[in-house]
C-alpha cells in the first residue's frame, strides 16, 4: 500500500530539495519526468561512501514521487572508465590482474570463481542486489553500452569541435596555483580519475595536450585495448583521428563519426551526459565540488552542450564506526551488503534520510549497532503514540518504505541487542533461541523464530563476523566452588534472594526487576524504590552483585544484560551455577 506523503507538513531535507527540484523540472522541461541522477564506478566494491551517491537522489526522487510526479532517477554505471589498480583484498584476484590496467572494467576479468563476465558485472551485481532490498527504485544506464553503440557519437563530435572552448574552460584552472594539500573527507573515486596526461586540476583528467593541440577525447588502443593513448592529429571536416599507443606502439587513423571505442575525459563526459539525459537534481562529494574540480567546472562545460547544471548539494564522508575512510579502488572496506547483512534496511536507510547531505556520520559495525536500534526502536515507538517530532516521523517514513509501499518488516521487532545476546549464548542453536525468546513475555510468547526474523538473524551475523572471541559470552559448564565458599553473609544472602525470586520472575521485565531489587532489599529497602528514594551506594552494591552473577555465570567481569543472560541460561543452570 503507497504512502501518503507528508511533506506539506515536514521541513527535513528531502521535502526541501523536492520543492526546488520540481520547480526547476517544471522551467527547464515542462511536462516531462523530473530526473535525478547518480554515477557509481564499479572499480572495486561498492562502499556505503558510494551509496549516499545514490541514496541522496533517491530520497528526493521518491519524494517528488510521492506528490504525483513521474521521475527517472539514474545511475550511470561508469563501466567505460579504466581500470587503474589492482585492489587489495579483493578475494580471487592476485598481481597478474595489473596486466590489465589502462582496460575499460568491462574489458577485465571477473575475479575467480564469480559468475559474471567481467570486472564491472561483478561489482555491479552486488550493489544492485543491495538497492532492492533498499528498495530504491532507479533506471541502469551502462557507459559501455553507451559509447560502444554511438550513443553519444554527436556529442563527442560536438565536444571535439568546440575542444577550443573547452580547453580555455579548463585552462582558467590549470594555470592556478595547486592548494595545499589537505586530508580530504571523502576520498577521490580512483575510478574516475582516468589516465591523467595532462594538469587537470583536483588530479583529475580534463584530457590531452601536445604538439597537435587540446583533445577532450581518448581512444582505447586497438590492439592492446588499453588507454594509453594520446591523439596526434583531428580533422574536424572530414573527422579523421589519428592517435598513438604508447603501451604497445600501436598507431592508427579512423574516423570519430564511424567509432566507437573511446570515451570523453571525466571533466566532459559529465557535464554532457547532464545535458544529454536532462538532469534537474545529481549530488556530488567534497572531492567533486572544490574550485577547478569535476563539479564545479562541470557547471561552465554543460553549457557548450545546451545543457544547465543540475542542483546539487555537496555530500559528507560516510565513516564506519572504528576504520579509517573508504576508497572503492582499495579492499577491505565495507559494502552496502556487509552492513545489510548485519542490520535491516529500514535502520540503514533512516541512517542516509535523517542526515542532511553535507553532514557526515558514522555506520556501525561494533557495539554502537546496540545503541542506534534502540535509538530507532524508540523512535518507532514514538511514531506510533504520535509524540515524534515532525523531522523525525519524515526520516522514519522514508525509512520503512517508499512511494510503492513499506518495506518487508520483522513482525515482532525485539531489541537487538537481547537477540544479539541470545544468540551469542546459544550458538546457532535456533530450537534454544526459540524457548529463550519465548521466555521474554510469557503472556505472549513467540510461536516460531521466524517472528523474530529478520531482526534475529541479522543480529546472529553481527555476533558471528564482527565481535571478537575474546569478547564471545561462555557459559560456566561447572559451577565455581571456590568462589561460592569463599562468599560472605551478605554474598550468600544475595544470591538467596534471586534464587527465591527465580520462578515468579521468570520473564525479562521480572528477572530485571529482580536483579536490580536484590541489593535494595539487602539494604533495607522496598525493590519497588526508586532512584530518588535510594542512597548513591546502592548504585557500588548492584554493579558489586552484577560482577558477582556474571563470574559465576560466565568467569567475566561482564557481558550481556543479567535479565537476557540469565533466561539464556534457564532456571535450573542458573540454580546449579549460583550453588543450590
């Protein structure tokens, strides 16, 4: 069931960028369908840095959707650029890959053992995968395809033509001092940086200058395949190329209105597909929007085509909770499917919709994946009792679903962090998880683990691939005698009174009452009072009883939450753990 659009109510960001959006879609194309637009480099995984790249775009298109509009929003595979470096821990690739280098992706094998033809697919199929289960929506348009079909044999004729124009556009930057260097949020997709012949500034490639002249467009070699050619004459009447591989030597004359295996330079190609495609709306990241960079001097190119720049906020760099800044040239850096694996995709989308674009933030692979989903089930929780602010509820309903409808959810969201427990302790023993869960709310037990699905197997993953062994939870297969004699009066009548209180409390609201009301009782007061009503000691004597259950439950200091642990446990280990 689609939902009902709130945006005349809302003043987040995407309602925002939606007004502008179909206001200039409405002057510059009346009529026709507003586009928005991405560009993603399938050179190595696809980062979550990358997928801002799309989910900006996708929010506002959705919005714009919602109103009634119809919209394209694309995503440029750029499968055409070249292959520059070998990733690192990519698996199935190892250094005889550098041969390729100079290669359109698509002209590069696929790391061993995948299913798909080439280098691009590979990558591709992975992040397309990941957008589905997002639920974003978007139209493919590969770069291969496009130029090696003639798409834009026009256009490249045009740019070749008007090279004159183009090159004192770019020349305004070359001749500027380079700033100084400075760590940048987001790194320069490597992808796009091309085979830089010439000086372009922010180090990307703005195409070839020598004895011949300017030239905004670079063939691929005929005989090696690879880019490394500069073009050594142009006719513009007869449009005759002539260019020279300096890989291979090889050298060859054709004419640009009959060929099709070369591309425009990154700093051209983008303003003209702009232009070709219509595009109203396209982010970019800091790398793309400093002076002299792709962005900015994209916004005086597209003119030479008859196009405008699109509106377009700078996007922030997307961190991962304890790893440094991701490039999609370079392994090792988490996907869109790594964090998918770990965390539903309405908390990953709510993570894109409540930040605006130019504000960075984090994802979390560690123990801070515990406090966002309880952040974001109280959100849930406010939205339902209709005590949300309006921002929030906006970002929750981009959240859980789009324009088409909601998203598939877990039908009994548990705390992550309990599931996360259980799973810990139990081990992939699915029948266990079942009667512990069961345990939580015995007025409502749960009939089968896949209500709890799939939350539960989300938070088993995280326990299994992101927390390291030393920090798994072990559950005691004898109990610890020596410290159960060496116990006080006071030790031992603590551990009297939860096993007293075991039964009755049975369930996860009772055990917590329990576990914090021993250390009141013990000190004269009612397991009902409150925080107010008690002396700061009480706090030294839970967390004093809490470290006691936990070594002779698990031999640690700490570990998941008693009420989890203990239901975990079951009843009659609990008893012959504490010594009865």
């Amino acid at each position: 069931m689609p939902i009902v659009a709130q945006s005349t109510e809302t003043t987040d960001w995407v309602s925002r960028f939606a007004d502008e959006v179909i206001e200039e879609s409405e002057r510059r194309a009346p009529g026709k369908p507003v586009v928005v637009a991405s560009g993603l480099s399938p050179s190595g995984p696809i980062h979550l840095g990358n997928l801002r790249e799309v989910m900006t775009p996708h929010l506002v298109a959705d919005e714009v959707r919602r109103r009634g509009h119809r919209v394209r929003h694309l995503i440029s595979w750029d499968d055409y650029d070249r292959y520059r470096k070998v990733p690192a821990d990519v698996p199935g690739v190892d250094e005889t890959w550098s041969e390729h280098i100079g290669k359109p992706l698509t002209s590069v094998p696929a790391p061993k053992g995948s299913a798909h033809p080439n280098w691009a697919e590979h990558f591709k199929a992975a992040m397309v995968e990941s957008l589905a289960e997002m639920g974003v929506e978007f139209d493919g348009i590969s770069q291969t395809a496009q130029y090696t079909s003639g798409v834009y044999r026009e256009q490249i004729l045009h740019a070749m033509k008007h090279r004159g124009d183009i090159d004192a556009i770019l020349g305004q930057y070359r001749t500027k001092k380079a700033p100084a260097k400075k760590q940048q949020q987001k790194p320069v997709d490597e992808a796009e940086l091309e085979a830089a012949e010439g000086s372009g500034a922010a180090g990307e490639d703005d195409g070839s200058s020598g004895a011949a002249g300017y030239f905004p467009y670079k063939p691929y070699c005929g005989n090696c395949e690879k880019d490394f050619t500069t073009v050594t004459s142009y006719d513009d009447d007869s449009t005759e190329l002539t260019y020279a591989c300096t890989e291979c030597g090889f050298s060859e004359t054709v004419r640009l209105n009959e060929f099709n295996r070369g591309k425009l330079v990154w700093k051209v190609d983008w303003p003209m597909r702009w232009a070709y495609e219509g595009v109203i709306f396209e982010p970019s990241g800091v790398d793309h929007s400093s002076p002299g960079s792709s962005f900015q001097v994209g916004g005086q190119i597209v003119g030479i085509f008859g196009g405008e720049q699109p509106i377009g906020p700078m996007y922030a760099f997307v961190g991962i909770s304890g790893m440094a800044k991701m490039s999609s040239s370079k392994g090792g850096v988490p996907t869109p499917g790594d964090a998918l694996k770990i965390m539903e995709p309405q908390l990953l989308r709510w993570l894109y919709a409540r930040r605006r674009p130019n504000q960075s933030f984090k994802i979390a692979f560690d123990q801070e994946i515990q406090r966002l989903y309880d952040e974001w089930d109280r959100l849930d929780a406010k939205v339902d009792d209709g005590s949300a602010l309006p921002g929030d509820v906006a970002a929750h309903s981009r959240a859980v679903g789009t324009a088409g409808g909601e998203l598939p959810r877990t039908p009994r969201p548990l705390p992550y962090r309990t599931l996360a427990s259980v799973a810990d302790i139990t081990g992939g023993h699915t029948d266990q998880a079942l009667r512990i869960l069961s345990d939580l709310d015995p007025s409502n037990p749960l009939g089968s683990l896949d209500e709890a699905r799939p939350r539960y197997d989300k938070a088993e993953a995280w326990i299994n691939n992101h927390v390291p062994a030393d920090q798994r939870t072990i559950v005691r297969a004898e109990p610890d005698a020596e410290l159960l004699k060496s116990l006080d009066e006071q030790g031992q009548r603590s551990l009297r009174l939860l096993l007293d209180g075991l039964a009755a409390n049975w369930s996860l609201d009772g055990l917590t009452h329990l576990v914090y009301g021993v250390p009141k009782v013990q000190a004269g007061f009612s397991a009902d009072a409150t925080p107010k009503e008690l002396p700061p000691e009480i706090k030294t004597a839970q967390r004093s009883f809490f470290a006691l259950l936990y070594h002779l439950l698990v031999g640690r200091d700490t570990g998941p939450r008693l009420p989890t642990l203990l239901l975990a446990v079951g009843q009659d280990r609990v008893r012959a753990l504490l010594g009865e």
